[in-house]
C-alpha cells in the first residue's frame, strides 16, 4: 500500500528548530530548516546525519521549503546547504526571502562577532545559499519536477508566513508553518481551502490555550500609553526588531492619528529600518485595511514614528520610543530604561515574554531595587506593564483551520508534549481522525488510499450511459463492463472487443451447459411449451422465444427437452448460457429444477 | 387654491399631449416596419458564413423594433434559426427572440408555440439553455396565464435532466419562476397534471444534490424565489438544507445559508433532534446555532451572508442567544476570565487599575480536560469571531445583527455591550462609527457602568468629527449610574471642548441631556461644579467661557428636575442663569427661581400669544390704510415697521413672520416714497436727484421681493402673490423712470413689451388669487388691458404712471408658520490674527462649519462666497497678511415654483443682476478670514 512518511528532525513535540521530513509518493521534502535558541552546541542544529551519514544531501532531498523567516525555521539553512551540502531547490514566499538573510546575517554576527564561535557558517555562504532559493508566490501551484507540485497559503503570524500544500498526484500533506487565524493590526488571518490532504502537519504552540478578544488587549495598551502621554511621561516598549513591532507601531501610529496626538514616537534604528522597508514592500500581505488604504498613503511610511537618536532619551516631555532588544538584557532598551526608570511619571511596556535572568523577567516580577554593574543599585520607581501580543493559532484556531482544510490524518508539531496531548484527544474526539505527534526522529506511516486514474474510452462510456439513467446519479455507484488494459505506465478502460483487438487476440465463447432432470409425462413439444409458458409468466420483462427448431430462448439461454425412449416421463432439459448470462442461467437452473406447476396448460 | 392646481395640472397635461413631434416619430416608425424586417432577412441570406450573419444580429439588436412588427421579425429569425448551422449563431437569435418579447404592448404569447417548436430540434446544449432563458423572460410576461405557465414547465421538466448544467440551471430557475405555488393537486387535479410537475418543490430540492455546484445555488436559489411566490416550504427540506451547509462551494453555502433562515422562520416551534444524543430543540434554535457555525467559514462571502442573518432571527431562545457572546478561555488548561469580566470584578470590588502587574490575568482554577469542547456546538461565541473577523465587511454585518437582536432582547443587549464598546477602537472608521449608532440604538435598554463609559468617553479625542458627534449623540441617551460616571463624562466633555473647539455646540447640546436625565446623581456634585464655598465668596467665572457655560447647561438642566439644587446656586450663578436663558434659551429651561423679576418673561405668563396678539394688532393697524397717499399712512408704517422689527428680536418664534411682515411693509413704504414727491411733474433735467433717489428705491424692492420670496419658508400661494403683485410695481417704477430719462422710443418699446409679458405671466399664475387683488395695482392695471397691449409706450407710462398712484394698499395676510431661512458661520470665528498659512499658487483648504436653519435642500442651494476685501495681487504676493470675506448665499432659482412664467425673463436687460431668475441672497453674517501666502520652496 502506499504511504506517506514524516519525520521530526526537529520541532517534534518540542518549541524551535523545526525541520520536518516527509516522503510521499518516492519523493523526499524538508519542510523548514531551523535552529533552536535554547542551545549553544551540536543541538541548535537539527540532525542532518539522520539522512544520510556521509556526503551530501541533495540526492536524498527533491526540495525544501520555508515557512517564514523566523530563525527557528530558517537558522539552519546555510548550515544545511553550504556546510552539509544541498544544491537543489529551497522554496520560500518573496517576503521570506528578502527578510530572511538580514535575520540570518544578523544572528551569525552575535554568534561569531559576540560570542566568538568558529566553525559556523559566513556571509559569503548565506549569499550562496539564497542563491538556491526559489520564490514563490500565493496560490501558485509550482512543479517542483513532473509529479512533485507545491503550492502556498496565506498564514498570518508575519510578513510572509506561508502554509504549503505539498502534492504527488492524488496524495497530499500540507504543513502550516507557524499561522494565526486572528487578524491583527497588520496581518490578516490564515486561510486555506477544503483541499482534503492526507495529513495536515500543524503547529500547536498554544494546544491549551483558548485566547481571549485582542481588542480588549490593544484598547488596554493604547489606554495606558495614552495616559502616561498625557501626564507627560516618557513609554518605553523594548521590542525585537521583526514582527510584532510592526504591529505596534501601526497600532500607535493610527491612534496617534486617530487621536490627534502630538508627542514624539521613536523607533531605534538599525536593523528595524531595513525591515519596515521590505513591510512597504510587500503590502500585498498584510491585512485588509492596509491594502486598500496603501493607495492613498502607505501605512508603513509612518507619519509620527521617526528614528530615534541616542540623545533623544534626555529631551523633556513625554515620548514613545521602542528600542531593541526585547527582554531588556542589554543594547539600547537596557540604557533608556536606566535613564528613565528613576521617574515615576514614565513607562515600560513589556510586549513579550522574558526570559529567567534578564532585567525584564526582573522587574516584571514586581522587583524594586535592581543591582547593576559596579555595584550600583538602580531603583525602578517606573510603572511596569505585561502586554502580550502573540500570533499563534489558540486551540480553537488550529480546530477552526482542521474545519477549514479536512484533513483525513493530523499531526501536530512545535509544541510542548504534554498540551499535545490534551489537543489531539479533542481531534480525535471531534473528528474522529487520526492524530499523530512524533517525537524528533521518530517516524509516522500514514497509509494512504489514493485514487487511481484510470483512462476509459469514451465510446464505451457512451455506450453504457445509454444502457443506463440519462444522467449519472452521484449517488448511486454503477458497474459496468470493461477490460483494464496496463500498458506503458498507464491504465485503461477499454471494451472486450477493443482489447482483443488491439491484442491481437481471438474472442473465445466460453458456454456453460447443464441438464436438469424434469419428471414429466408431456410429450417433448408439449413440455417445452409448458416450460415456455412457465417461464413467461416467471420472467417478466425478458424476451423469451419459443424457436421453431424446438429451443427456447431467454435472451441468449438455450433450452432444449430430450427424453430417452425407456424412460419417456423422464425429461431431460438442457440448458446452455455464455458467461455474461451467468446469472440469469444459473436462476434458470435451479427454477426448473423445482419443476413445473402442475397447473399449467400445454399452450 | 385646489382649483388653481387642478388647471395647471391640465394645463400642463394639455400641453404634452398637443405636442405633435410625439406622433411624427411613430408614424415614421410604422412605415419603415416591411422594410425592417425585410432588410434583416435580406441581410441574413446575404449573411455567408456565421461570422457576418452574427454581426447582422449584433448591429440588429441595437436598433428598436415597435410592438407591432415583433412577430413577424421572430417569424423571420426562426426561420433562419432553422437553417442555420452554427451554434453561436442559434444562441443569438434565441436571446434576441427573448429581447424582443419584451417589447412594449407586445403579447408574448403568439410567439410562444414557436418558440416552442425549436425545443424538437435543438442538440446544442447551450443554445438550449438560451432558450430557457428566452422562455423565462416570455414567462415571466405573462404571469396571469396558467396554461402557459403549465407548458413552461413541462419543458423544464423535461430538460431537467440534461448533461449540461447550463441546461438544468435554466430550467430550476424557470420551476422557481415559474413552479404552482398552490399546494400540490393531489386531490381533484390529479388528472390534469402529472402530480411530478404539479409539485415544483419536491422536483426541485432532487436537485440539492447535483453534483454541479451551479446546479445546487440554482436549485437553492430556486426554492428561495418559490418561497418568496408565496409557496410554503415544507420542513422535510431542512435536512437537505442543513447539509449544503457543509459543501464545498461558497454559493452554495451562501444560498443555504438563507434557505436555513427561510426554513427557520417558517417553522420556528417545531423540534428537531440533536444528532448523537437525545435531546431535541427548537428549529429556530438549531438553524441559529448552525448559522452561527458559519459566521466561522472560510469564506467571507458567506460569514456576511451568516452575520447578517443573524440579526434577522429574533425568535431565538435567550440561552442560544447568549452563548454567541461566550468565549470559555483557556490557558495551559486553566480556566481564565476575559478581560471582560475582569474589567467587571475590578469594578466590582472597587479597584479601578487592571493589569497593572504581569500575570495578574493568571490563570486559575484547572480545566476538566473532557469538558472542554473546542469546537463550539451551536452558537458559542458566533459574534466573538464576528466582531474580530478580518474584513470589515463581516465585522459590520455582525454589528448590525447585534443591533437587531439586542433591541429586542434587553438581557442579550446588556450582555453586548462590552463587545460593542470594544468595536470602538476598530481600525476602520466606518465600523467605529456604526457601533457607535448600535450602541446609540439600544441605549434604551442599558446602563453604562464606569469602567465602559470610560472607554466609550475616549473615544471622544477621536480627530474624526463623525465620530465624535455620533458620541456625543450617544451620550444625550445613555444613563450612567454613579456621580463619578457623570463627572468622569463632563470632564472628558470639556477636553473635547478644548481640543476640538468647534463641537462646543454639540458639547452643550449633550450636557444638556445629560443633566436632564440624571438630576440625583448630579446634585451632589453642584457645589463642586459651580466651585462654590460654604464661607467664602468665589471670584465670579468668567461667563463667555464655553467649558463654564456647558458646566451651567449640564446643572440648569438638572435642577430644572430637581428644585433643591437652586439653593446651592450663588448670586452670580443667578445672573449668569438670567443671561443664558436669554442667549441660549434651547440650551436652558425656565426654572422657577429665587429672584422672579429678574426674568421678565417669567411673570407675563405664556409670551408666545402675547406677542402673536401684538403682531396681528399691528398688521390690524396697517389694515386701515386704504391709500397710502394719505396723511399719517407713512408715519404708522414706520413706526409698525419698527415695533415689528423689535418684536423679532425678542420673541424667536415669530422672527420669520414678524420680518416678513416689516420687510414687505418697507417695500410699500419705499413705494410711496417715491411716488409720493411732487417732483413728478417736473421738467426732467430738473429732477435728476429725484430720479436717483426713486431707482435705488426700486431696485431695493426688487431685491426685498427676492428675499420675500425665497428666504422665508411656510409661504402660501396667496403670499407668493402678493410678493410678485410688488415685484410687478417695482418694475412699473422702473419702467416709467426709465421713460422718463431716456429719449427716444426705440428703447422703450421692447421694455414695455417685457412688462406687459410678465403682468400676462402673472394673471396666468395667479387666476386664483386675482379676486383678492380688485382694488390694488394690478387689478386696475387688468381692467385696462385690453387698452394696454394696443397703446403706445409713451401712453402706456402714463396709464402705469396713474394707476400706480391711485392703487390701494394691499393688505398682507399672514400664514401660520413663517420661517426664516438663517446660517450662523461657527468656524473660521473671525476672531483669530492668526493668518491662514499657505504655499503661494497652491490650493488652501478652509473648513466652513456654520449652522443653517430652516433651509430647504441644502446641499443644493447653499454656497459659499469668498470676497477678496485686499487688492487681489497680495494673494500672488508672499509674507502679507490678506483679509478675505467669507460669506453664505442661498441661491435660489425660480424654476422650483414656476417654470414657465419666469423662463422668459431671464434675457432682460433693465436689470441684468436681479432681473434673472436664479440668483443668490446672502444670508448670514459674514466672517472675514486672514490668509497669508508662503514663497514656494524650490
């Protein structure tokens, strides 16, 4: 039987490095190729010797797609194409493929700049490996070769992020990537159509959890920066540069506009300004309101949002300024937020989640005094606000896209173990369908059932619609007669005759013959006019005949009465029927060796 | 005044029907008619390949053919729909069979049989749904027709099940077009009609399950044009409906969605089990929850179609109808409460701050795992997805049910508000503004706790003045329930009233109803708001400030409810209440107060009949004069002119008639006036001073007609006569003076045709009213007519000149209600020095707020005027300061009452300016505006 393979390299019951391997219908596919942040060694990488032990991997790969530009989904690609060796096709949207190298170039900086590693991969080869990459766009069905085909939804969660339908033939797996299936301010929700695939590999970040309105969150957001503005204090919002400071900075701009607000709102520069302009760019993939609106002004191309200069944090009055990085840990969010910490008119608004040990986990934890470097104490007398914003499906949004797509297997990837668990007893409750969570390395067979094409020739289609209804009923299946001819890598329906023909063969009758023994004391003509007028008011609707030669004939069915002279009572009938009127013949048997009614006349 | 309609309804009507270009096309169009036909028929054979015999059709189908040559073309066309061969070619002919069936006057059905006829032949399956369409159309015609009806449909029946799909589309639409509406002939009728094609219904829902998606909408669409004929659905279907819910297509789920809805509100009551368990519910109850589930679909066609659909179903359960707003939250498979009904408890325990610390919004209490259901059964959370979708057009729709649904469910409208409140913040205008009017809608039934009016209130900063007015209209009809609540709306009212000078009347307005509505909760608060002190005197508010005056609008309106407040209130308090209630007396109610005399209106009892008794006494007076040539006639007009003109100024409901009154009163002064100086007699040269004096009066009439006529609204015909019986003296005046210093006859000889046009003009629009007018002007001046067409110019001024000043006065009857047309420019003030700043050469852009009363389309007929008051080259001229005048005009146009009297005067030469029918009166003060032209950066 034919199936469908998947494997986690990475991202099985597990948060990061995703890489995802699957074989369907003989062809091998990677689905994201990325590194996990919780580590600094061998395991940041998914393990490609799983493929193979030596040498390279493109024999073993017809392709590999991204999903987005997340470095937990494209961090290995270099690595895996330049340093392990691939040189076929990588797949990913146009968006991913102008954002990513700027993250992958960003994070080999802090890793051999900062950190000082060897042996990690260089510019010249994260230049080489985009060179490999193929884009693509939306809804576009893209031949990877003759049978493998590719085509991409529209996921939400960033700039770019894709869901890939994969296809060979009538077999299908389609991979979400990370999506979100609430709109937010600048990204509009993840949609696919009822393409049925054989497995639907989903993300399940948030398996537990079912979230709550965004717009009370954003209301609350805007509420408490709007406040502090106007008592005059000083919004500090450390963000990381991609993502969801965009979003906030579309959702304060329109307040600000909205509102009529005059206070400066900075951004700090670098990384983040080279990112807004690809968000300019590719205005096809955010939300509703920012396309149609683009027309008149492009939403990126902020009117109150400006660079931010170092000696900007000192200005009196208040202001808005997000700075990088997000938790706080160092770099210029860490210098305005000692600056301003000390005045109890300001704000911090922690956007995202802080990891254990930086300052941000610190004073979101209610801590008071903060101990810095020298040995000085920093009191934060700053109000401190949590506000997340996350752009994973919750629970009810992966169910909503398993609704949307009706997949007949589920496997769910990217997630801790234990809410896994709780997500796919739901599936298998609610859907009743299969749901799988491999763990990395471990393998899932799904056997597919897949439909098999089969050519039939038209004249015999004809021929039996004509037997038939006018119409072919959806509903009611029928059989028909036909031979299956498998020549040259393809099947085909073809009539008998057709088939002898074109192989060159004879036709042979194939007849059975039976006798049935009949005690009757008629004379032979006699009962073979009994047995006719017995089976013309058995068999209604057939034509039977009564030959001249002393036969009967129900439609091909010969019947002949013979007697031995010793025995004259005892009439021996002889029935004879092709093959195609198996059954008809074999009725015909057994009703006549029941007898004739006694009642009947002789004609 | 009936009469007078009535004739020049017939007169008018007369008109038309004389007009004899009406019958000359027609009779052109009878005669072309052989040869119509004919010519196709010739350009058809001519036709060599179907190419041209197409382009034949396609040039032929734009050209019209009258009723009676219809058949003989169809005739024609038929005729060669049987020889021809190709396809296209068929199809054309057929759609243009259809396209000329529906020619005006033209019966159908004598082209039915033939058209019939075709259905033998025809193989291709496109040409045959053409065909049904043309059926459809000559169906359609002929509604009345049973008989034709029944053949119809045999021949959908019997093309029902064609392979093409085109095919069975056409003939489910033609059933549903079509179908018996009466109940199927299942008693008596059986004879006459297969009972198959008697009942419509059930051959049509076969059709649900086609396997062509256009087949299935066709089918759907189908029922639903049934059920709108009339015909009662039975419940057997909601099954089948409920099943297309599911399909593939997103028409088909679209369509099924409205079946649903039909089905549902046609069999409401009736209970239909819950799959896969016991229970049973309602049927409205069960399409409901099922339509909700759609409000989840993937495509947003058909979540509007669900969202809305929503809104239409107020047979709902209550308990079903909640649930739309429920959204179990979950964390890590802890139960967690929304923001919602945190925002509740916080307000319920008395804390104001939420979410101040990370994690306060932790999840508590652990989720039975097996209890959790993810995907919602039935209606949970339906308008949560809604009201969050991605496009606005589901989040408007979903609005908008809410709306319906919570008016009329006061629990359910409780319930939404939090939601509603959110939309608030919506990105998109339009869905702000439209849940703003919901929310306005439903007030009714609510009451705003703290927390929610403080989201509502800021919305007031909103730079959208849309917005902002849609909130301040919402606030007039909220009720809030603490002090705080109505200190918290009057504070974030007066930063509005700060930031957005402009609302200051809205501002009030809202105040206004605010106090009105909540006098308890206001009174605690009066010493506080008017800064008052048991001890000590306060320094005295300064009263022209418009956040101090909407502080005493919101107080006034209060203690008008509440007569303890009144002794909060200290002495300049009083003053300042006697100022209001004068300056704004629709902002501030007569309240019984300490110091009655201060009021004066207060002790004269009602003022409005006291002072509509001293109108009709002075107009009383005035009746007396019967010649203004006599003696003291000219002082009591004065002084009535005066009286009346006061009397406008103080009692606001009689202004329009009061200065109606004085303003046609000044004409007839301003007439006597001028014919009234023994200088009449004098040699010309003699009397040029005169003659100056005499032109400016009859020019002000003809203006103050103008204005008579146009700026005063509740006019009757009796008054419009009047006012064209003074414009006629005007032009009289004018045309004797004119005589009178021009030499020469030529001249005079087409003004005075002119004038005898517009006294013919007038007799004709005032036949009526003529009885009235024996003794004045123009009465004597008809006596005379038939002596006045005939006599020359010269003798014509004499006659003119006589009876001018032997008419009598003509009385002025007052109708009840006169209105004068007013506009208050609110901005630009004309206060500001700041001068308007602008890139020289470039357009400048002034927003005109200003206020209009008693306008009548205004959209059409008010404009605005900009005068330049500086020399115009500082416009070009960089860094000078300039004064331009902005002004209102309400431009009139006299074709509104009177086409054909006045369509002849526009060409006059006596007075180009005045003398045009259209022409504008300004109105309102003028505001004078500084510019100031910036060099254009380079």
């Amino acid at each position: 039987m034919p199936e469908i393979k998947v494997t986690p390299l990475g991202a099985g019951q597990d948060v990061g490095r995703s890489c995802i391997l699957v074989s369907i219908g003989g062809k091998n596919i990677m689905l994201d190729c990325g590194m996990h942040m919780g580590f600094n060694d061998d395991r940041r990488f998914p393990d490609f010797s799983y493929i193979t032990q030596q040498g390279r991997l493109t024999e073993f790969l017809d392709c590999v797609i991204i999903s987005h530009f997340h470095l937990d989904h494209c961090g290995a690609l270099p690595y895996m194409s330049e340093m392990v060796g691939y040189d076929g096709p990588i797949y990913m949207t146009h968006p991913t493929k102008a954002i990513c190298p700027i993250l992958l170039e960003d994070f080999r900086k802090i890793t051999v700049d900062k950190k000082g590693e060897t042996n990690f991969f260089t510019s010249q080869m994260i230049k080489d490996c985009m060179k490999k990459v193929v884009p693509l766009n939306l809804h576009q069905t893209v031949q990877v070769d003759d049978e493998l085909e590719i085509k991409a939804y529209y996921a939400g969660h960033v700039l770019g992020a894709a869901m890939v339908q994969i296809k060979v033939g009538s077999e299908s797996v389609v991979y979400t990537g990370d999506y979100n299936m609430t709109p937010d301010r600048h990204l509009g929700a993840a949609w696919i159509d009822k393409c049925r695939p054989d497995i639907l590999i989903s993300e399940s970040t948030y398996a537990t959890t079912i979230r709550d309105s965004k717009r009370c969150r954003e209301r609350d957001f805007l509420k408490k920066v709007h406040e502090t503005v106007e008592r005059g204090g000083k919004v500090l919002i450390p963000v990381f540069a991609l993502g969801r400071a965009q979003e906030l900075c579309i959702l304060l701009e329109t307040f600000w506009e909205r509102m009529n607000m005059k206070a400066p709102i900075y951004f700090s520069t670098g990384l983040t300004e080279k990112a807004n302009h690809y968000y300019k760019l590719f205005i096809t993939w955010t939300n509703q309101k920012i396309r149609k609106t683009f027309v008149q002004r492009n939403m990126f191309e902020f009117k109150h949002i400006k660079a931010f200069d170092r000696s900007y944090a000192d200005n009196p009055g208040p202001m808005v300024v997000f700075a990088t990085p997000g938790m706080l840990h160092a770099g210029q969010s860490l210098q305005i937020f000692k600056k301003w910490a000390g005045n109890e008119k300001n704000m911090i608004i922690m956007p995202g989640y802080c990891v254990q040990g930086t300052i941000g986990h610190k004073i979101l934890n209610g801590q008071k005094k903060l101990e810095m470097e020298n040995r000085q104490t920093l009191e934060v007398k700053l109000q401190v606000e949590y506000m997340s914003f996350s752009a994973h499906a919750d629970a009810k949004g992966i169910m909503q896209l398993i609704r949307m797509a009706e997949p007949r297997n589920m496997l769910l990837v990217h997630g801790e173990a234990k809410k896994m668990e709780f997500l796919k007893d739901k599936i298998e409750q609610e859907f009743t369908i299969n749901c799988f969570m491999p763990a990395n390395g471990e393998t899932t067979t799904v056997i597919t059932n897949p439909s098999v094409p089969v050519d039939i020739s038209l004249n015999l289609l004809k021929r039996e619609m004509a037997l038939g209804g006018p119409l072919p009923d959806p509903k009611k299946p029928r059989t028909m007669h036909g031979t299956l001819i498998m020549k040259e890598n393809s099947l085909r329906l073809v009539s008998p005759e057709q088939a002898l023909k074109e192989l060159g063969l004879n036709e042979h009758q194939l007849r059975f013959t039976c006798r049935v023994q009949l005690q009757d004391p008629h004379s032979d003509p006699d009962t073979l006019s009994r047995i006719y007028t017995h089976l013309k008011s058995v068999l209604k609707g057939y034509t039977i005949q009564h030959l001249p030669d002393g036969t009967v004939m129900v439609e091909s069915i010969v019947i002949k009465v013979s007697s031995s002279a010793e025995e004259p009572n005892t009439k021996v009938l002889l029935l004879s029927w092709s093959y195609q009127d198996e059954d008809l013949g074999s009725f015909l048997s057994t009703l006549l060796k029941k007898g004739l009614p006694s009642g009947l006349s002789s004609m | 005044m009936a009469a007078h309609l009535k004739k020049r309804v017939y007169e008018e009507f007369s008109k038309v029907v004389q007009l004899p270009q009406e019958e000359a096309p027609a009779k052109k169009l009878r005669l072309t008619k052989p040869s119509k036909s004919a010519a196709l028929h010739i350009d058809l054979c001519k036709a060599s390949n179907p190419t041209d015999a197409l382009q034949y059709l396609l040039h032929f189908a734009r050209s019209s053919v009258e009723a009676e040559s219809v058949e003989g073309v169809v005739r024609i066309l038929l005729e060669h729909y049987y020889k021809e061969q190709d396809n296209s070619v068929r199809l054309k002919i057929a759609s243009l069979i259809g396209l000329l069936s529906k020619t005006q006057n033209f019966n159908p059905e004598s082209i039915l049989d033939d058209t019939l006829n075709t259905f033998n032949t025809e193989k291709s399956h496109q040409v045959l749904a053409q065909l049904l369409d043309t059926l459809l159309v000559i169906g359609t015609q002929l509604p009345e027709s049973p008989i034709v009806r029944h053949r119809l449909i045999e021949v959908a029946y019997k093309h029902l099940s064609d392979t093409y799909f085109g095919v069975r589309n056409k003939c489910l639409q033609l059933l549903g077009c079509l179908g018996n509406v009466d109940t199927p002939l299942n008693k008596d009728g059986q004879g006459l009609v297969p009972a198959v094609i008697g009942d419509a219904q059930s051959l049509i829902s076969d059709y649900f399950a086609d396997q062509d998606p256009r087949v299935r909408t066709a089918a759907i669409k189908a029922m639903l044009q049934l059920h709108e004929r009339g015909l009662k659905i039975q419940q057997t279907i909601y099954d089948q409906a409920c099943r297309l819910l599911c399909d593939d297509y997103e028409q088909v789920r679209s369509a099924a969605v409205q079946m649903v809805w039909v089905l549902s509100q046609l069999y409401p009551e009736s209970i239909v089990p819950i799959p896969s368990s016991n229970e049973q519910v309602r049927l409205v109850d069960d399409s409901f929850g099922k339509i909700s589930h759609m409000v989840s679909d993937g495509s947003w066609v058909v979540r509007v179609q669900a969202a809305k659909t929503l809104g239409n179903m107020l047979q709902v359960s209550p308990h079903f109808l909640e649930q739309t707003l429920d959204k179990k939250l979950m964390s890590d498979l802890r139960r967690k409460r929304t923001a919602h009904e945190r925002a509740k408890e916080l307000y319920a325990s008395g804390e104001f701050s939420s979410g101040r610390k990370w994690a306060d919004d932790a999840p508590k209490e652990k989720v039975d795992t097996s209890a959790v259901n993810l995907i919602a059964s039935g209606a949970c959370g339906a308008f949560v997805h809604g009201l969050e979708d991605e496009m606005y057009e589901v989040r408007i729709a979903a609005v908008d049910a809410l709306s319906a649904l919570a008016q009329s469910s006061a629990s359910f409208a409780e319930k939404c508000l939090d939601f509603l409140v959110d939309m608030f913040n919506d990105e998109i205008e339009e869905v702000r503004l439209q849940s703003i009017h919901v929310l306005r809608q439903i007030s009714t039934n609510i009451t705003l706790r703290e927390d929610q009016l403080d989201t509502v209130l800021a919305v007031l900063e909103d730079s959208s003045r849309d917005i902002r007015e849609a909130l301040h209209e919402l606030l007039c009809f909220t009720n809030v329930s603490t002090k705080e609540c109505i200190q918290l709306a009057l504070l974030e009212l007066l930063k509005n009233l700060t930031k957005y000078p402009t609302d200051r009347n809205s501002v009030w307005k809202c105040l206004k109803f605010l106090g009105c509505r909540h006098p308890t909760l206001v009174l605690p608060l009066v010493p506080e708001l008017l800064s008052t002190h048991p001890y000590f005197h306060t320094p005295e508010p300064d009263m022209d400030d418009p956040a101090y005056i909407a502080v005493l609008v919101l107080v006034f309106n209060a203690a008008q409810s509440c007569p303890t407040m009144t002794a909060l209130f200290s002495d300049h308090t009083f003053r300042h209440y006697t100022y209001l209630r004068d300056s704004l007396s629709h902002l501030v109610p007569p309240l019984r107060v300490r110091h009655t005399h201060t009021h004066p209106f207060q002790t004269l009892g009602p003022p409005i009949y006291s002072a509509q008794l001293f109108l009709q006494q002075s107009l009383g007076r005035i009746s007396t004069i019967h010649n203004l040539q006599d003696p003291g006639a000219q002082d009591l007009l004065n002084f009535t002119i005066r009286d009346l003109q006061r009397l406008g100024e103080l009692q606001t409901e009689l202004a329009g008639a009061a200065d109606f009154s004085a303003t046609y009163l000044r004409c007839q002064l301003l007439l006597t006036k001028a014919l009234q100086e023994k200088l009449w007699t004098m040699a010309v040269p003699l009397c040029l001073k005169h003659n100056a004096m005499a032109t400016a009066a009859a020019k002000q009439m003809l203006e103050e007609t103008y204005k008579l006529e146009f700026l005063y609204s509740g006019l009757e015909n009796r008054q419009v006569a009047t006012i064209h019986h003074v414009r006629l003296q005007a032009k009289a005046l004018q045309l004797v003076l004119t005589a009178r210093t021009r030499r020469g006859v030529e001249p005079l000889i087409s003004v005075c045709e002119k004038f005898l046009q517009e006294v013919e003009s007038f007799q004709r629009l005032f036949v009526v009213e003529l009885p009235h007018l024996q003794e004045s002007f123009v009465g004597k001046l008809l006596d005379l007519s038939p002596k006045l067409s005939a006599c020359k110019p010269g003798e014509l001024v004499k006659i003119l000149q006589t009876t001018l000043r032997q008419s009598g006065f003509l009385n002025l009857q007052l109708p009840k209600q006169v209105q004068r047309a007013s506009a208050t420019i609110i901005e630009p003030t004309g206060e500001s020095d700041n001068p308007l700043r602008f890139t020289s050469g470039l357009v400048v852009a002034l927003d005109i707020d200003a206020t209009l009363e008693h306008v009548q389309d205004p959209h059409n007929t008010v404009k605005v005027q900009v005068h330049t008051l500086t020399h115009t080259s500082c416009l070009t001229a960089h860094g000078l300061a300039c004064q331009i005048e902005v002004r209102l005009l309400l431009a009139y146009s006299s074709s509104r009452l009177c086409k054909a009297a006045w369509s002849d005067s526009s060409t006059e030469g006596l007075q180009p300016a005045e003398g045009a029918t259209e022409g504008t009166i300004p109105f309102g003060k003028p505001v004078k505006v500084f510019i100031m032209p910036k060099p254009a950066r380079r």
